[in-house]
C-alpha cells in the first residue's frame, strides 16, 4: 500500500529486538489490525511496518478519513496487548535507539548518558527521532546523526570533542 509523504505515522520501539518467528507473527497481527481499523465506522486507509526487528510503524492516509481519539485509543490498546504477548515495552520514551556499526541498539537515558560520556555515542551516531509525524519526516527526520537531532539538544552537553 502507498502512503502519501503526508500520512500520519506513529512509530513505537520495542526495548528488544524481535526474532524473526516474533517480527512474522507480529507483522500478521499489525495486518490485521489495520485491514480493521476504524474511526467513527469509516474504514482507515492504514498499514504497519516493522523495521530493524525493532519498530513499529503505523501509519494512517487521512486523505479519505482521519484518525480520531477513538480510532487511536484502539491502537495504543492493541499495541498494549502486543507488549504483553510479546513481552516488550513499547512504551518507554528514554529507552533511546542508536546505530553502531550496522546494528540497531537501545539504552535506557542514564546507559545512553554514560555511552555519551565514553565516547561510543558521538555526534555521527545515528540516532533515531521516533516523534516525527508524517511519511514524508519519516523519511527525512527518522534516522539521523546525533548532531541533527532533538538528542543534541538534551545531551549535547556530554559530547566529548
């Protein structure tokens, strides 16, 4: 399915990477759960992706109907019931994501603080910006050096030169 550069997305990180017999069951439910949901009855044009064994993504082409606080309610409860059966977090806001080598990593803040201060995060680290809010910053905004993103601005401090 394609999806306009201004579809809402939403992007939730699991604290583990998923196995692959995990990413297959998880992707057939996310499927499922986007051929069904809806807003206000109006079927949503959405889809799911899992990138790296390690994000969820959802997105939402409101072009034909939006998503409302009903409609998302019901993800946040699905993807709830996701970190029970898979036994994740996909909730956790400091569990920060980062690339070293062609490995995707994730630290809770103090371990990524500390990381920082060692030197094995820098300002080239590719990091990940899970807030962005349509395809189009997905694709631009999504993974970036540390020195582009919002990572900058509340760790930079603890950049060694």
């Amino acid at each position: 399915m394609q999806f306009s550069e201004n579809s809402r997305v939403w992007i939730y990180q699991s604290d583990r990477e998923l196995n692959q017999a995990e990413v297959s069951q998880l992707q057939q439910q996310l499927d499922n759960f986007c051929y069904n949901w809806t807003a206000h009855n109006h079927q949503l044009k959405a889809g799911a992706e899992i990138r790296y064994n390690r994000f969820i993504i959802l997105m939402v082409d409101e072009s034909q109907a939006g998503a409302s606080g009903c409609s998302i309610d019901k993800s946040v409860r699905f993807l709830k019931d996701i970190e029970q059966q898979f036994g994740i977090d996909l909730f956790d806001r400091f569990n920060l994501a980062y690339k070293a080598g062609d490995k995707v990593l994730s630290a809770p803040r103090a371990v990524f603080e500390e990381l920082i201060k060692q030197g094995k995060i820098n300002l080239d680290t590719i990091v990940f910006n899970n807030v962005v809010q349509n395809v189009a910053e997905l694709k631009a905004k999504w993974e970036v050096p540390f020195k582009n993103s919002w990572h900058a601005q509340m760790f930079g401090n603890l950049v060694t030169a």
